[in-house]
C-alpha cells in the first residue's frame, strides 16, 4: 500500500514518542522491582482500567472480531464469551477484591499466601510460573501473527509480515524495558485515546457510505438478529459461498451447543480468577482492593469504542467486499478484512492516525504482555532460586534481559503459527481448560493443598499441549471439558492423596482474603481464636451481581453495533438495559464495596 507522506510522517512520529516516553521514565522505573513492575502502586483505578482496556483492544483480536460480526453478526457479539470477557464482571464484583489483599507482585508469589511455605507450595508456585510463561509466549505469538500480517497489507515498504512483526516488537521491546509499568500504563492511556478517535471516524465513515437498504442487500436473513435457534441458520450460500465452508470449518453451524459451551467454559474459566498475565498485574497494582474493583469494571465501560471500530469496519466490508471476497482465490481470507477497509475508505491524515492507532493496540497488548512475563522470571525464577539478595540495580537489569529473552523466544515461535484464529483458539479453550480447576479450587475449598495444585495445572497443561499436536484447531472448543477434566482427576487426587496444609497458613489465608465457599472447618478455627472476627462474604449476593453485570457488560457491546447498523429499536433497548443493570449494580454492587 502506498502511503501519503502526511501518513506516513503520522506514523513516525507515533513510534518515535513512545520511545521517548520510556527513556523519560527509566529513572523512575528504576526505583525498584515494585516500581518497575506495578507502578509502586500509586496510579489511579480509572488509569489502569483504561490501560487494561487499552491492552485488550489489539489488531489480531479487533481483525478476528471483525471477521466474526462480518460473518455472524449480531450472533457474534457472543463469540467473544470464548475468551471469556465476562471474566471483567467476576473480577470487578469479588475476585479483583481477593486477589489484591496479597498484596504481592506476582501470581507465583501470591500462591504462598494460600498454600504456605513447604513442598507443596514450591511445587505450586513452579507450576503457575510454567503456566505463565506459556500463556505469555502464546499471547505474544498471537500478537505476531497479527501485527505482521496488519502491517504488510499498510506499510509502503514491500517487506514480509514476519519483517514488520520484527521490526515493531523490537520498537516495544525498547520502551517496555526503559521505562517498566510506567511506561506500558503511560503509552497505553495515549494510545487509548488514539485508538476512541480511530474508532470514531470509522464509524461516521461506515455510517456515511452505508446506508440500511444496501446493508440489507448482502446480509443473510437473521443477520441482524442477536438471538438464536438450536441450529445457526444464517444462509450464506448466495452471497458468498465460502462463508459457509467457514462457519463449517469453525464448528459454529450448531450455535445453541457452542454458546452452552461457552457459557460453561466461561463461568469457570472466570471463577478460577485472573490468568497471570498483565490483567492480574493491573489488579495487583491498584492501591487498593476496593480500587482493583473498580478498576476491573472500568474495563468493560473502555471498550465500548472498540465495538464502534468493528461494526463499522464489518458493514463497510460487507457492502463494498463483499465481491472481492467472493472471488479471491483459494478462498476469502476473512482477517484481511480490516486493512481493506482502511485502504480504500480513510483520506490522509485520517488513515495515518488509524493505522498508528491500531499499532497502538498492538503495542499495548505486547508491552503488557512482556511486562507480566518478566516478572514471574525475575521475580519467581532469578530472585526466588538463583540470588535472593540481589540489589534493586541488578534485578531491574534481569528484567531487561527477561523482557528480550520473552520476546525472542515470541518470535521464534510466532514464525510457525499457522494463524490469528488458531492461535487464539488454542490459547482461550486448550490451555485455559488446565488452567480453570485447580484455580477454581484454590479459592473454595480448604482442603485442597499445594500438592494438588502442582498436580492439576500439570496435568491439565499436558493434556492441552498434546491434545493440541492431534485435534484440529476447529475442535479446540469442544476438547475444553478433556483438559478441565483430567484437571480435576489430578487437583483431587493430588490433595486427598497428601496431608492438609498448615492449619495456620489456611487461617491466615482465610482472615486476609474472606472467600465464600467450603472453608467450615477453617473458620471454626478461627472463630476459636478471634471470637470477634466477621467476614463480608457472600456467594449469592457476588453470583447475583455477576449476573447482572454479564447483561450490564452485553449490552455494552451490542449497543454500539445496533447503533452503527442504524436498528434504533433494539439499540434502544440495550441502553435502557444499560442504565437499569448499572443502577442495579450500584445498589447492590458499588454501595456495599468494602474499604480495606
């Protein structure tokens, strides 16, 4: 693509302040390992909600997104439960709350305020570094698969998409390194607000060239339609034939089933708490639990902009590629939609500031990625095994050449992913699914220890990467309840067959955190001897606040692709929906919110 010079100079400049912003943070960064890696928890809730947003609004998840409402819909505003989004909604209404009690700097480390300090507890904290790790090299090859593939269709340089991904994650990498969470929080919050304006001018563009009756025109019947039969009946074979080999190919043709699985996979996903990822690191750098609360619902408020970008890009695609899609060779290539659109819609200037807008989303998603993945190394491996008594100065150098090392071995694997929508399917249902049981467990019941955690994540973790050399990535979905099963086998089995853990370590877990769930025998302990101690929990009053902040959360999405496709109606709905769930979570949510 050949880009205006004004474009062009758009995008430079964009490159070349967020390098500026990272040396101007190194010295403060450098304070120390809390600064470098949470901020010294001094930035606001709303900051780092925003900045979590900002991070979540990346090119491969916006260009699969993108294909998914091109292709579903209103239906595929459901898809995202995949990952789960709604995991925002457990942490705003009480798991964001109980992580931050910690008060620790990583996720390996807060396992010794729930299983202690023998055997079990290291094994433990081993297995969530292992997990880490992966998560963070399968994150970043995600993010290289779409960066690259984003940028060769803009960039006015006739280089690879592995070239481009290369270049900019070398960019990121040198920010991330100088300037820690300061950097990666400060760049994310300008690059969210790059990102709102991108979002705002596609919108008026789709709205401008789009009107309903064209819409109409090259959309199935039902397209339009949020809700769904047991069977999908979206009718593609007279528009674009291909359309239907890809909604075979995805395993979606039975909708009612997959939503149930998702639905499923989601609720425990959710329950087992944030992965340890930049979304745990947001949470623990709040300066507060009450904050961490409200900086998890501040998520799903951000985002809103991101539905804008994506329906608007998905009409615009619909009414004017529709053809070209038909005809491409080999079949239609569904993730190009996005730099299609942007080539032929946007003017000068206008398509500079998207595209630095959508390498924005990238780089917030890489450099919190790097971030979190360099914390378990120095933090959990470096400092725990190799020198427990390094200074500040030496332990912020291994977090530069932890964040390098991340990203190597992120392109290295990158290379031979075979694409955004498999990497994203093994990451959110294969690995995940070892994930959610043992994690789930470790908040609810008292008698699973450290051994069963060891046990559990690693045979949950093996299943999912052999499973993975065998199942084709359109059953990744269905092979979740394999991987959260054999999960469990090992999580029950490892506990009953080891002793508890010490009782002391279960009450000071107990006192600290307040979890709701199967904890009798350790709060009679420690009634008998703190008769005076009260705990706030309560299972279903955070259930029931879950629920409503699902619906609250969904019709966020909706209402802006109702608004987009001009359905007032319907959009009117979702924001009546809207304003009753959040007076709804006010009450019941915000007002009770505890202080500590």
């Amino acid at each position: 693509m050949t880009l205006h010079i004004v474009d062009s100079s758009i995008i430079v400049i964009y490159l070349i302040l967020v390098v500026l912003v990272g040396l101007w943070l190194r010295n403060r960064a450098g304070a120390g390992m809390d600064a470098y890696f949470l901020g010294g928890r001094s930035i606001p809730w709303y900051v780092l909600g925003v900045s979590n947003a900002s991070s979540m609004f990346d090119i491969a998840g916006t260009m699969w997104l993108v294909s998914m409402v091109f292709i579903y819909g209103l239906k595929g505003t459901w898809l995202p439960w995949m990952w789960p989004t709604f995991n925002q909604i457990f942490l705003m209404i009480y798991l964001a709350v109980w992580i931050r009690r910690s008060g620790v700097v990583t996720g390996a480390e807060w396992i010794g305020t729930r299983f202690g300090k023998g055997r079990g507890a290291e094994l433990s904290r081993i297995a969530i570094v292992a997990f880490a790790l992966i998560s963070v090299i399968s994150f970043l090859i995600y993010a290289y698969q779409g960066v690259g593939r984003f940028a060769a269709a803009f960039m006015p340089w006739d280089l690879s998409p592995d070239t481009y991904a290369m270049i900019l994650m070398g960019i990121t990498t040198f920010y991330v390194i100088l300037g820690g969470m300061f950097s990666v929080v400060i760049t994310d919050v300008f690059q969210f607000v790059m990102l709102s304006i991108a979002s705002v001018f596609i919108c008026i563009i789709a709205m401008s060239n789009v009107a309903p009756d064209a819409l109409s025109v090259v959309i199935p019947d039902g397209w339009k339609q949020l809700f769904f039969g047991y069977q999908l009946d979206l009718d593609w074979s007279e528009l674009i034939p291909s359309v239907t080999e890809k909604i075979k190919a995805d395993g979606y043709s039975m909708f009612t089933i997959v939503w149930m699985m998702m639905l499923f996979k989601g609720i425990l996903t959710s329950m087992a708490g944030t992965a340890p990822n930049y979304d745990m690191q947001r949470v623990l750098a709040t300066r507060s639990p009450k904050e961490s609360a409200l900086m998890s619902g501040m998520v799903s408020a951000a985002l809103i902009p991101r539905w804008l970008m994506i329906a608007g890009i998905s009409v615009l695609g619909l009414v004017f590629f529709s053809g070209e899609l038909r005809v491409m060779a080999g079949g239609a290539d569904f993730e190009m939609l996005m730099p299609f659109v942007i080539r032929e819609f946007f003017p000068v200037g206008i398509t500079g500031l998207v595209i630095a807008g959508l390498l924005a989303a990238y780089m917030s998603t890489f450099d919190s990625t790097v971030n979190a993945g360099a914390a378990y190394l120095v933090n959990d491996i470096y400092k725990r095994y190799i020198n427990p008594e390094a200074s500040e100065k030496r332990v912020i150098w291994m977090s530069y050449g932890a964040s390098i090392a991340i990203v190597i071995v992120g392109v290295i694997m990158g290379t031979q992913a075979e694409s955004i929508h498999s990497a994203m399917g093994w990451i959110v249902t294969g690995l995940w699914g070892g994930f959610t049981v043992p994690n789930v467990l470790k908040w609810h019941w008292w008698r699973f220890n450290g051994y069963g955690y060891f046990w559990g994540m690693l045979s949950g973790i093996a299943t999912a990467m052999i499973l993975a050399q065998i199942v084709p990535s359109s059953d990744y979905l269905y092979y979740f309840p394999v991987t959260m099963g054999l999960g469990a086998v090992g999580s029950i089995l490892g506990s009953l067959m080891t002793p508890p853990d010490e009782m002391d370590d279960l009450k000071h877990f107990y006192k600290s955190v307040r979890p709701w769930g199967f904890w009798g025998p350790v709060a009679e302990a420690v009634l008998k001897d703190d008769p005076d101690f009260r705990t706030d929990a309560s299972a279903t009053r955070d259930l029931g606040n879950v629920v409503v902040g699902i619906i609250w959360q969904t019709s966020l999405v909706v209402a802006p692709v109702y608004f987009i496709i001009r359905e007032w109606s319907a959009m009117s709905v979702a924001v009546l929906v809207a304003l009753v769930t959040s007076y709804t979570l006010k009450k019941y949510w915000y007002d009770r919110l505890a202080d500590d």
